[in-house]
C-alpha cells in the first residue's frame, strides 16, 4: 500500500496508474490524514455466463402469483 499526499498524487499521477495496474493499492491523504483510496479494476469477465445454472434448485408456488390483498396494495400505493 502506498500513501501520498494530494499534491504528490497530482503531480506523479501516471506513475501511480502504472502502479495501480500491478496491483498496488494507493492511499490519498490530506495533511497525511487518508481521504481516499484508489484500487486497480478488476477485468470484466471476457466468457458470456451460462444461462439455466439454477434451473430445477428453486420451486416457486402457485400463491406467487396470486394478486395481493387490498391493504398491502394500499400500503405501496400511499393511501
């Protein structure tokens, strides 16, 4: 982890980037008292997920779908 002052940060910011790419985590400080913390990005995934994985693991039933009672209707609606 690296701790820099907002000024340091300014001036040297691509060399943190560069830094930031490897790894690193950088700590952004005022008056060395920490403001912020900058962590590199993790790659998106580059593989589309697979659709069904939980297929047949979730049962719903059949009161699901029944309409809700008038209050709790009333309640989301604000009256």
């Amino acid at each position: 982890m690296i701790r820099v002052n907002i000024h340091e940060a300014k001036t040297h910011l691509s060399r943190y980037l560069e830094q930031l790419a490897q790894g690193e985590v950088i700590v952004i400080c005022r008056r060395n008292v920490p403001v912020a913390e900058l962590r590199p990005v993790r790659p998106s995934r580059l593989e589309r997920r697979p659709v069904g994985l939980g297929k047949g693991k979730v049962e719903i039933g059949g009161a699901f779908f029944a309409p809700l009672p008038d209050d709790l209707l009333d309640a989301f609606e604000g009256r």
